[in-house]
C-alpha cells in the first residue's frame, strides 16, 4: 500500500472503532490492523523525510543539495 492508501485505511479504521457497533473480536482485529497500518505508514514517512533535500541555486548558477534541516 502507498503512504496514502495507508492514511485512508487507518481513516476508515477509526471511523469504524469509534462508532462502536463491532463485536470485541472484530473491534481487536481492526486495532491491531490500525497499529500495523500505522507502523507502515510512520515507516514510509521516515524514509521519505530522509531523502527529502532542496536544491539551491548558488550565485554562479550551481546547483547544491542541502538537508531540508540544514
């Protein structure tokens, strides 16, 4: 799944839970779903905010890559 496809089933997760109509078995399977739909999801952003760099162009019409922290 995309980082997004993950963000609109944990959506959908916690419209479910939170109507509270699932049996107790159902309501865990949708949490434990949820937590592994969010690890995945944290994952994917952590990865992506690793390469995430801007280029600047520098006087000379260079271009240099910096850190988006730095």
């Amino acid at each position: 799944m995309s980082f997004e496809q993950d963000l609109r089933r944990l959506d959908v997760i916690a419209t479910e839970l939170e109507r509270g109509d699932l049996s107790l078995e159902d309501a865990l399977a949708r949490f434990e779903e949820g937590i592994a739909t969010l690890r995945r999801a944290s994952e994917a952003l952590t990865a992506a905010e690793g390469r995430v760099t801007r280029l600047v162009e520098e006087a000379d019409g260079a271009l240099a890559e910096h850190d988006v922290d730095g």
